[in-house]
C-alpha cells in the first residue's frame, strides 16, 4: 500500500520559496501569476493492508516528523 502526504505552509504564514517562484515566472513573462505557495509531497509505501490503520500511521508519522504542526498543514492519501 502507498501513502501520499502533501504538505503546504499553512494560510498566513510567510512562503519565501513561494514568494522567488512568482518573482521568478514574472521575469520570465508569466505576469498573470499573482501568488505561489510552495510545498513538498511525501511517497511511503507501507506493508500494511489496513486502509484505516494506514492511515492513522502515516498521520503519526506527520506529527512526529514529516510536517512542522506549528506552520505546516499535511493531507494524508492512502493509493
């Protein structure tokens, strides 16, 4: 089983990697790019069968190590 995590800064806090990207596709003509959120996405497989248990696991995971909780928002997809 595959888990699939996407993690963005939360609404609000500053994206300076955000910010360069939109800077960055202005210079190069793309004008009508008003605003760039980065983020990452994270690829797990998982032994498990368990869709919901899964799920609680790669959740874990986030809180514990793959997303910084204070800034970060994550979703968790299991494929």
């Amino acid at each position: 089983m595959k888990a699939r995590v996407h993690v963005m800064l939360k609404d609000g806090v500053l994206d300076p990697q955000g910010e360069a990207v939109r800077h960055a596709l202005g210079h190069l003509g793309f004008s009508g790019v008003e605003g760039v959120r980065q983020g990452k996405v994270i690829e797990l497989e998982l032994a498990t069968s368990d869709k919901a248990a899964a799920e609680a696991e790669v959740a874990q995971m986030c809180d514990k190590l793959l997303a910084n909780t204070v800034i970060e928002k994550y979703t968790v997809e299991i494929v």
